[in-house]
C-alpha cells in the first residue's frame, strides 16, 4: 500500500519561467557590480579622478536598479 506522500509529485514554488527570468535578473545585478569595482588609486597620496567616471557613477546603479526591477518581475509574474 502506498503512502500518500509517495504519490505526490515535487511541486515548486515558481515555474522554470520565473527562474530563468530571476537567473537573468542576478546576472544583470551581478554585471552592474562588475562595471562598478575598480577606479582605485595604488598611492594613497594621490586622488584618481576615474572614481566619477559615467560608467561607475551613472551606468552600473542603472543596471543594478534594472537587475532588481528583473527580479521583483520574476517573482510576481503569475503562472499559467
């Protein structure tokens, strides 16, 4: 005799939908922190102006908002 929990199949909380989108949004995010890293000065003595590039100031907290805009996305898209 078989037990109720056997016959049961795995359900998931998500579709494999939302977790190609949310793959997709930790990517984006990821990618906005790699744009972001760099910049540094080697002498603490002298300041580096490539701190306030467009890339690290305007670019990357961009893609990092659209990365998690992908995310919330992917968790409030309804299934089928």
């Amino acid at each position: 005799m078989k037990n109720n929990n056997e016959e049961q199949k795995q359900e998931f909380l998500f579709e494999g939908i939302n977790y190609k989108i949310l793959l997709i949004g930790i990517a984006v995010i990821a990618l906005g922190f790699i744009l972001m890293s760099g910049g540094g000065s080697d002498d603490p003595n002298v300041f580096n102006e490539e701190v306030f590039n467009f890339r690290r100031i305007r670019l990357a907290p961009t893609t990092v908002l659209i990365g998690f805009g992908i995310t919330i996305y992917s968790i409030f898209k309804k299934s089928k």
